[in-house]
C-alpha cells in the first residue's frame, strides 16, 4: 500500500515537477534570455568594442528556438544622441532548428535582416570604421563549426558611405539592399545566394550564386547596372589623369572563386559584356568635355587572377566626338587626360605587380567617329576636321613592342577620303602605313605651304597614295619616309592685289615619290604637268611680278644665286610622334642646309607662258602656247646637270619656240649650256615697243632668234643670232623716248637681198661684275651697231663689198665730168651692195657745179678763144712765152674789144733788179691785165653749170646701173643736192636712204 501510495504520489509528482520545469524553462527563455541577451551583448559591445549599443524589444521563444530582436544600434559613445549610428538593424529574426543535435550542423530554418544599415568611413589615415567592431580572433586556426542556414534575407539594407582619405571627400549611399542565402553550409557544399543593391540614382547591383567558406569559394553570376560615370570617379578619380562627367556603365557576367590552400587565390570571371554609355571626358580643371562616348562595349572580356591576364575579344566605340589641339609649343591637349597627377603617391609595388599581368585585346573597332583638330603651332591656327572617322586594330596587348594592324577610315573636313592600313609598334611608334588620301583641299592645309604675302592661293585639290614608314629614333637611316605618288589637281595661284593669275595647271602627278626626314630628301622619278600656266608681268612702275611677288631686291637676287631656297621646316619625327621633344632653336635661312630634290624628269604637257608689259601704252602681251617637253635629271642640292627639251609656239602654231640644254638649277653659275630659238614670229605683236622706242609701228615682219648661253665656273659666252625677214616700217609715232637714229635707214642697210636681216650679237662676261648685266649690254651691242651703219652706211656695205665704202664719194676734176680713175670699180661694188639691200635708195647729187667749176669752166673758154685766134702757132697757150702769150691776148682784145689794149704801166721795180728781170717784170704784169680784162667775156653761165651737175650725176648713175644688178628706180639723180670743193676737186658725196 505504501508502495502504492509512493507509486501514485511520484505520478503526481512526475506531472507537477515536468510542469514546474517546463513552467521554469519557459521562464528562462521568454524573460531571463532577452535580459541575459541584453545584458551580455551591452557589455561586450561597451568594453570589446568601446561602443554604446541600444536595443530594443528582444524576444526569444524557447520551444521553437526563434529569435526575434528589433531595433538595434551600435554607436560611438562619444557621439551625442541624435546623431547616425555606427551600425543598427530594425529587426533580428533566426530560426534555430533543434535538429542541429542529431544532424551534427547548427541548423538555422531562417534568418532575416531588416533595414540594416551601416555608417561606412574610410578615415583619413586609410583605416575603415567598421574594422572596429570586428573581435580579433584568437584561434585563427580553428575549424569553422557546421552550419546549416536553409535561408537567409536582407531586407532593405542601408549603407551610408563616406572615404575621407580622397583629396576629395566621398559620399555616397547605396539602399535598398537585398540579400538572400539559400541552404547554406559551412561545409565544401555551401549555398546559394542573391544580393541585390540599388543606390539612389537608380545604380544597380546583382549578385547570385554559390558560397562555401571550407574552402572559400564561390562561382555564380553579377550584374551592374545603370552605374553612373560620375559614381565611379567619385570612387577612383583620384587615381584617374581625367575627370568623369557623364555616362553610365552596365555589366554583367560569370565567376568562379576559390582560395586553395598552398595554391593561393584564384579569380575566373568571364563578362560577355561590358558597355559604357553617354560617357564625357575632360582634364581636370577644364569647364568642357574633350571627349564623348556615345556607345562603347567590350565583348567577352575574361580574367583570370592565378594567370594574371585579361583578355577581351572585341572592343566597340561608336559615335566618339574629341576635341583636340595642338598648342603653339607642339603639346597635345589629349595628352593631359593622360597625365598621372600624383605619381607619387602610387605605390611602387603597384607598377611592378601590374607588370606581371598581360593584356589581350582581340580587335578594337572605333565607328562614327567626329574628331574636330586645330593646329596651333602655325598661323593662322589650322582646323581638321575627321567625320566619319572609323578604326579598326587587332592583337593589342602590353607587349608594346608587338606591331599592332590598324585600319583607319576617314574623310577630312567634309571633302577628303583618308584610308590608313599597316602596322605600328606601340612601344617605339614605329609604323609601317599604307596611306591613300584624295580630294584635300590645299586651302585647309595653306598655312603649312610657304608664305608670300604677296600671293594668294586660290585652289588646288592634293591627293596621295603610298607607304609611309616611321622608324625607331635609334633606328639608322631616315626617321620618316614615305614612298608613293601625289598628285595637285585644280591648281591656282594669283597676286593677291591685282587678283590675276600667276601660276596654275590642271594636275600635276607626281609619280614614284621617296620623301625623307632626318635626313630630309625628296626623289621623285617623274613628274608630268598638264596645262601648266605662268604669268609674268611688267607693272607700270616697269617691275616685274616675279621680284615683286616673292620678297624685296635682296631676296630676289639671293634667289637669283641660287644659293638657298627658303622653305617652311619639316617637322622631325620626334615632333610628330612626341610633342614635347626638344626644339631646335631657329636657324637663319641663309645658315639651313638645302633639302636635296632631285626629279629624274620633269614631263610638261599644253603648257602656256604669258608676258604682260603694262609699263607701255598700249600693253604688251604675249604668250608661249602647247609648251610641252621634258626636263631630265632635276636635281636642287645636287651636282647632277638637268637636260632641258621644251618645245611650244608663240601666238600659233607656226611660230615654234624650242629650248634645249642642261643646267644645275642651283648652281647654274657653275655650268649651264642653254639654246633657245624662236622661229616665224610676227613682228607686228611687238608693236607696243616699236612705237615708243623706234618711234615707227612695225607695218609686217617675223622674227627668227637663235640664243645659245653658255657659264662655265661664272664666265658667260652668250651668241645671239637674230634673224628679221621683210620687216617694213609703219607710220610714224610722237614718242618722247624714241632713239635718235635713222631706224629706217639702218633697217634697209641691214636687209639682204631676200629682205632679211640677220645679225650675230656675241657677248661675253663675267657673272662676278656686279655692272654686268646681259640684256642692258645687248641692247648697247645693237644701239652702238645702228650708229655705225647709220654714220657710215657705206663703210657697213663695205664691209660686206670690198671697195663699196669707196664710191661715198666721187671727186672730178673742176669743170670736167669725167669720173676719176677707180671710181668705176667702187661704184660697181656699191652697186653689189645696193643689189643685196634692195631696201636702200641712193641718192646721187645732180645741183649745178660750183664757183671751182664756173672758174675751170671759164678758163677753158678763153684758152679755146685764144687757140682760135693763132691756131698755127703749135705751143698751147700755157706754153708760149711771155712776148707770144702778150699778142696772142692783144690779138683776142682787139677782136673781142675793137680796139688795141692800153695797158697800165708796170710799177716800178726795186733797184736791185736787172734790167732783163724789170722787162720780164713788166710783160707779166701786162699778161696778167690783159687775161682779166677778158675773163669777163668768157665766164660761163649758170645752165652751163646746171648741165655740168647733170652730167657728172649720169656719169655715176652710168656707172652704178652698167652691171644691171640694182633697179634704175633705185637710183636718184637728186638736183637739190650739191657738190663740193675738196682741195683742188670737186667732191660729189653720195647718200643712202
């Protein structure tokens, strides 16, 4: 009974005391766990942590093993209250599963995170506040325990993030952020998990996959979208040369993590896509985009840590616009996006390890490209503009001494089709490039081309294809060489104050071009012209446009020389490629070597060369036309000689023109052998000249020349052979500056026989005579060989005719008309010169005899008086003596006077005398009255004279036209000319006209 009684107060008791346990079980967990919980954790945060936390409403239930604790907060005790806590959660929930004992795992059903947030501040030493509240551990070694967490959420997470180490402060806030792990283990099994964050710009970030901690590892998949260009500068701008203004980034893709013990860390993750979009860039500093990026994407990048490489298949930029310059000192302004502005506070660790890494970018595609260039080291600044720009590269890669093939296409300034193909070698910008460029306008490229002010460049349309090769700078031989061929369509140059022409054609090629620099030199094998067009010009100040045009006296005369040809410099290689190379100071022009240019033929075709003379009234013009041919082996800077062969016409074609020979362009002073002729030209054109200077208009005539100059070290040989044929004079002009010669006298003494006049002018001289000027000195070898056959015709058609210059004049004896001994043959040579100038006119006196002849006359009528009166006494009347010659002339007084002659008596004579020399004293004196008294009575009369005149004029005119070899016509008997007394003759002086 007893045992019984004990029996049935031990099931009482066993209910009561399972019920009081239960009863203080469930005290212990509904009231003294929250306070134990409370407890504990205040104090661990307060003296671990030396922070403050609160806590709100902690609840735990014992039976299900459910957690639940709200609003909890870690702050800094030194903050105020009011202010942000370190950390803080507005509720706590975990599910713990009582499974865990016989599963051998820390069994979680569910664990949520509500509305966490976190204050995050990266102080200005670099350390991150959050790393305060993490306990050190004292076992790193320790396995981890097994836990089984079958789902774990965040719910609109908060962080608040704030980097005060940056130059820069950044802040930032990312919320909502979710979070979910699904049937995680500690284990090498793991778990799942999504993580989703958004900031409050609309940035997203998407994480899912697997997670295990032994080992670490996870492999899964993430996605950023909408990630604004400027969050990312905030995050690294300090450690970018440029600034980030606008754009956005999305990304997305896969990975697979793990950390392998002994083996370390590795990092596979592969992004079929990258894209960029919207994005601006500009230097810091600056208010403007420099560039802008519409589109941008990199296509099936893939990293991978354990290998260090980064490889990309494709990346695409589409729509870029850049604005760039060039500054006056040869920088570029894109380079300062590419600037490192605080290399020094780069770790040096840093660049070594990312030397270890390596880079692969399959092809980089660039499309629809505006890049707008200005130049600002020439004057006036000097825009390009490249739209559409495309470009294409493949196998980039750090392994900078690698060529990279590029293509480029693009059209400069609207109008220009550019195509570049080749390779470059990144590290050393070595390059191999084929270069095709057409239709550039030469007016967007003008303040590259050389300067005269003077000048003004109206068109011109370039092109060029070849390969253009950039060499290394230690590299022997040329830094730059581009061999190919260019050609200038549509060219144009005209003075740029008179608006004409100067020079044009309308293509120039260029073909077989080797062009260097470093050294610089310019081969070309063959250059054809066509319709090739230069002006020259004589102003009405009588200065010619070629001076005029390019530079004052001096520079023209130091052009003359050919000593120096003054041209803009050619950009070196290391200022094309590096800017900012060191500059040569400037060189005086005269100082500069001469850039070799050799040209092995220069091909003219329909080539045209007008002159203009507005000096004159009216102006002159004319123009060498279908000027063709060719100059072979054109050679500036060189020894080589250039053969000339041109050929062309003047007003038509049956005027040719011809120029033959060789020369040294540049050292032409040295050797040159030149011939020119210029054939049948209508000497009528010339008219302008020959009004003012020769004072006549040139009624007909052609003009035939023969030049041949010749310098040999200096010295000049010039023969000039000019040939005029049946030139003819017009009407006279009033011409103030006409010569003072008897131009049309000498043409006529000039002209042959066939009308034609030919003349050889040889000059010669020394280069090294600074008076010594060539055309000057042909004009004074013509001028002074027109005075002297206007001065002395006849010495000229002596010249010509042996003994001609005799028969100028005639001397007869007075009274007679009978031609001297000689005078026949000279007149007969003057008669062969007049036959060969058919041209000229001679005039022969035919005016009466003069007082000499009246005297010879007269004195023949009384000796044939007094011969009448004694013919029977033999002795002529000069023969008789004294007594004889006293009563032959009393005989004629008596007959002639009827009376006897009284003559005067004799003066007396001196005492000295005898009386034999007083009586022959005194019948002189009585011959000599009787011979004056009848003189008088004999004196012939003036027709007497006129007939003589007459007479002696025919007995020339006879002799000239004996031989019939000139028209009578041609011969004048002129009556208003007279003769005249020379000593004891009477001199008859013929003239030309």
């Amino acid at each position: 009974m007893n045992a019984a009684r004990l029996l049935r107060n031990w099931l009482i008791l066993i209910p009561v005391l399972l019920v009081l346990a239960v009863g203080l079980y469930a005290a212990a967990g509904f009231w003294l766990v929250p306070r134990l919980i409370r407890s504990q954790a205040t104090d661990y945060v307060s003296t671990e942590l030396h922070k403050s936390l609160s806590l709100g409403d902690i609840r735990f239930n014992p039976f299900t093993f459910e957690l639940d604790m709200r609003d909890i907060a870690i702050a800094d005790q030194a903050r105020r209250s009011g202010r942000r806590p370190v950390v803080a959660l507005r509720r706590l929930y975990l599910d713990f599963q009582a499974s865990s004992l016989w599963r051998r795992a820390y069994t979680f059903r569910q664990v949520e995170l509500e509305a966490p947030y976190a204050d995050t501040i990266i102080r200005p030493d670099g350390s991150l506040n959050l790393a305060d509240l993490l306990p050190k551990p004292e076992q790193p070694d320790e396995p981890l325990p097994h836990v089984w967490i079958e789902d774990l959420s965040v719910h609109r997470g908060h962080i608040d993030f704030a980097d005060r180490s940056r130059r820069r402060p950044l802040i930032k806030v990312l919320s909502p952020i979710e979070f979910r792990l699904k049937d995680f283990h500690t284990t090498p099994a793991g778990g799942g998990f999504r993580l989703a964050a958004a900031s409050e710009e609309g940035e997203r970030f998407v994480w899912a996959g697997q997670l295990s901690l032994r080992p670490l590892a996870s492999d899964g998949r993430l996605r950023i979208s909408a990630l604004k260009a400027r969050s990312v500068y905030e995050f690294i701008g300090d450690e970018l040369p440029f600034q980030l203004t606008q754009g956005r980034f999305d990304l997305g893709g896969q990975y697979r993590f793990s950390v392998v013990p002994k083996s370390g860390m590795r990092l596979d993750a592969t992004l079929p896509d990258i894209s960029a979009t919207g994005l601006g860039l500009r230097a810091r500093g600056v208010d403007d985009d420099w560039v802008s990026v519409p589109k941008a994407t990199l296509a099936n990048t893939r990293v991978s840590l354990q290998e260090s490489r980064i490889t990309i298949d494709t990346l695409r930029v589409s729509g870029l616009k850049a604005t760039l310059w060039r500054e006056a000192d040869g920088s570029l302004n894109i380079e300062r996006l590419l600037e490192d502005t605080d290399a020094s506070a780069a770790p040096a660790s840093a660049s070594a390890s990312a030397d270890d890494w390596k880079f692969a970018l399959g092809r980089l595609e660039l499309d629809q490209a505006d890049v707008s260039l200005e130049d600002r080291t020439v004057t006036p600044a000097t825009p390009f503009h490249l739209a559409p720009l495309a470009l294409t590269a493949s196998g980039l890669s750090l392994a900078l001494d690698k060529p990279v093939p590029i293509t480029v296409h693009a059209t400069v300034n609207g109008k220009a089709p550019l195509t570049i193909e080749g390779e470059v070698v990144p590290q050393t910008a070595a390059a191999k490039l084929r270069v095709d460029v057409s239709k550039l306008p030469l007016l967007d490229v003008k303040p590259y081309l050389p300067d005269y002010p003077a000048l003004e460049l109206k068109s011109g349309i370039a092109a060029a294809e070849g390969e253009l090769t950039l060499e290394p700078e230690d590299a022997p031989g040329p830094d730059i060489r581009f061999v190919g061929e260019a050609n200038v369509t549509a060219f144009e140059l005209i003075e740029a104050a008179s608006k004409r022409p100067f020079v044009s054609w309308d293509r120039l090629d260029a073909l077989d071009l080797d062009y260097t620099t470093g050294p610089d030199a310019l081969t070309v094998r063959t250059v054809r012209i066509a319709r090739p067009f230069a002006r020259v010009i004589v102003a009405p100040d009588r200065s010619v446009n070629l001076i005029t045009l390019f530079g004052d006296s001096e520079t023209a005369a130091g052009g003359a020389t050919g000593k120096s040809i003054a041209t803009k410099s050619t950009p070196t290689r290391s200022r094309l490629l590096r800017p900012d190379a060191a500059r040569p100071a400037p060189k005086a022009a005269s100082s500069e070597p001469t850039m070799p240019i050799t040209i092995g033929k220069l091909v003219l075709a329909s080539g045209t060369m007008s002159f203009a003379d507005y000096s004159i009234q009216p102006n002159f013009q004319a123009r060498i036309e279908a000027l063709r041919g060719s100059i072979t082996g054109l050679s500036i800077g060189g020894p080589r000689l250039a053969k000339i062969d041109l050929a062309g016409h003047v007003i038509n074609r049956y005027s040719p023109v011809r120029i033959t020979g060789e020369t040294n362009l540049l050292e032409y002073d040295q050797h040159t052998d030149i011939g020119m002729e210029f054939r049948n030209i209508e000497l009528p054109i010339f008219n302008p000249y020959s009004d003012r200077y020769a004072g006549y208009a040139i009624a007909k005539g052609k003009l035939t020349t023969k030049l041949h100059y010749r310098i040999d070290d200096r010295k000049l040989a010039a023969d000039h052979h000019i040939v005029v044929d049946q030139l003819q004079w017009g009407e006279a002009t009033d011409s103030k500056e006409k010569v003072s010669l008897p131009i049309r006298l000498a043409t006529s003494l000039l002209k042959d026989r066939n009308g034609v006049i030919n003349l050889d002018l040889p000059v010669t001289g020394t280069l090294d005579d600074p008076k010594f000027r060539l055309w000057p000195v042909i004009w004074q070898i013509i001028k002074n060989l027109v005075v002297k056959i206007v001065t002395a015709p006849f010495d000229f058609i002596g010249s010509l005719f042996k003994g001609a210059e005799q028969a100028q004049f005639v001397e007869f004896a007075p009274g007679s008309a009978e031609l001297p001994e000689g005078a026949k043959s000279a007149l007969a040579s003057l008669a062969q010169g007049l036959a060969d100038r058919p041209a000229l006119q001679l005039d022969v006196p035919a005016g009466p005899g003069i007082e000499a002849d009246a005297a010879a006359l007269t004195e023949q009528r009384m000796l044939a008086a007094l011969a009448s009166i004694d013919s029977r006494k033999g002795p002529k009347y000069a023969e008789l003596d004294r007594g004889d010659k006293i009563d032959v002339l009393e005989d004629l007084y008596r007959q002639d006077f009827g009376n006897r002659p009284r003559p005067p008596d004799a003066a007396a004579s001196e005492e000295d005398t005898t009386r034999k020399e007083r009586r022959a004293s005194r019948k002189d004196s009585e011959i000599e009255w009787l011979e004056e008294q009848l003189r008088p009575r004999y004196r012939v009369a003036q027709d007497e004279l006129v007939k003589l005149g007459q007479a002696r004029a025919t007995a020339v005119q006879e002799a000239l036209l004996a031989g019939g070899a000139i028209d009578p016509a041609r011969v004048f008997l002129a009556a208003n000319l007279q003769v005249e007394g020379k000593d004891d003759k009477v001199r008859m002086k013929l003239s030309l006209e």
